[in-house]
C-alpha cells in the first residue's frame, strides 16, 4: 500500500524532534575558535560596577559579548597568519594591510577587544575625580572638570545608535573627547584611548532601558582614576597599548 506523503513528512518531523535532545549536548560542547587573542576575567567582581551597572549586565557584556568578539577574531587571524604575530593595537593601525575580504570582521572584531579590555581596565573604583598630572590636563585641554564632564557625556549621548565616548591622549599628554561608531576606535588611526564608555545598549538595557543619560551619569561613580592615571603616565612615557 502507497504511503500518504503527508504522513512521511509528519513521521519525519517527529523523529526530528525526538532526537533534538541528543543533538543538544554535542552541540554545546563546541569548541570555541583558538588563536592567539585571549578573554582575561574581568578584573573585578561580576557585581563590582552595582552603582551603574548590575553584576547580571557585566557577565552578559563580559562573557558573551566580548568572547564573541574575541572568537570571531581568532577564527579570522586563521585565514591571515601574518597577523597571529601582531600586536592588537598594530593590526587596528594597519587595517588597510587586511585583505579586503577579512577588513570588515578584522575591524569589528579587532576594535571591540581592545574597547572592552580598556573598558573593563577603568572601571570597579569608586569614582570621584583624578588628581595630578591628569587633571591639570583636563584643566588645561577640556576647560575644567565640569566642562570635561559635560563634554563627554554629550559624545556619549549624541553618539547615534551603537558606539563609544572617547578621551584620547597624544604623546604629549593632551587630551581629546571624541565620538567613534560601532567598534571603531582611535587606535585605527595610530591614536591612544584615555578612557572611554560603551554606548552599545547591551552594556546598559537591563537596567536603563533607553535612558541612557541615566547610565552615562551613574557610570562616573564606578570609575577607577587611579587606573586612568596610570594610563596617562604609560601614554606619556609611550607605554600605553590598548
């Protein structure tokens, strides 16, 4: 007797689904790209940054995220091998060296770890204002301490959709506010990253929802300045990387 091909076609959906849950296992032991760009823990507590951001975005941000970045990194390099040797900093200065048909994920990839591993670097303190040499520079380039934040939060606010605040910081210590989509940074064109907040909605949804003015005031009271003016003496002395 002829089958009724609907009656296949249920037959076989059912045995689909019967086996899913055998399938899942394997599925999430997939290993994960290797190569030469690693994700190093968060520095801090999941929970460290509470005043601005909950523990529960920190390791969404951290550990999805960011090890995406790193991945889809690592599975790129693959392809180029000259660039396993480079430096992050070299291969974000030297895009226009990435075959063309890589540039788009290099770029992308590239620029969101080294965002995120300054990002994670800056904060888990207790806010405040830096001293020193850092703020007689924000003194002398940026008007002021109230000028600089009221700057600052502008480019974060102003920034359109997904992107970054920046302050860089040349050579000789001077400092800038600047604006970058996506996960571009100033390191693209040779630059340092002082500091800088991430815009991306992942890194502030759960709890902000779109008041993202909300966010970008709280996230001065998680700031580590002792951090950012060990990295204002390392730009300086031409030691800053990332």
């Amino acid at each position: 007797m002829t089958q009724n091909p609907g009656r296949r076609l249920l037959l076989r959906s059912a045995l689909t689904l019967a086996a899913a849950p055998a399938l899942l296992p394997r599925l999430g032991r997939a290993q994960a790209p290797t190569g030469p760009f690693t994700l190093a823990p968060l520095p801090y507590a999941a929970d460290a940054n509470e005043k601005a951001i909950d523990a529960r975005t920190m390791e969404i941000h951290h550990n999805f995220h960011h090890r995406a970045y790193v991945n889809n990194l690592n599975a790129a390099i693959t392809r180029v091998p000259a660039l396993a040797n480079q430096p992050l900093e070299v291969i974000l200065a030297r895009l226009q060296e990435v075959p063309e048909d890589l540039r788009g994920v290099v770029r992308n990839n590239a620029g969101g770890h080294a965002n995120h591993m300054m990002f994670w670097e800056i904060m888990g303190g207790r806010g405040g204002q830096p001293g020193g040499e850092l703020m007689a520079a924000i003194t002398r380039d940026l008007e002021g301490w109230d000028a600089f934040r009221t700057r600052f939060e502008r480019a974060a606010m102003t920034q359109f959709g997904s992107g970054w605040a920046f302050v860089t910081v040349a050579r000789d210590g001077k400092l800038a506010v600047v604006q970058r989509p996506n996960q571009d940074t100033p390191l693209m064109e040779g630059g340092r990253v002082l500091m800088g907040n991430d815009v991306w909605e992942h890194a502030y949804y759960l709890r902000y929802q779109n008041r993202r003015a909300d966010y970008v005031r709280a996230w001065w009271d998680v700031l580590d300045w002792p951090k950012i003016e060990a990295r204002y003496a390392a730009a300086k002395a031409g030691t800053l990387t990332i």
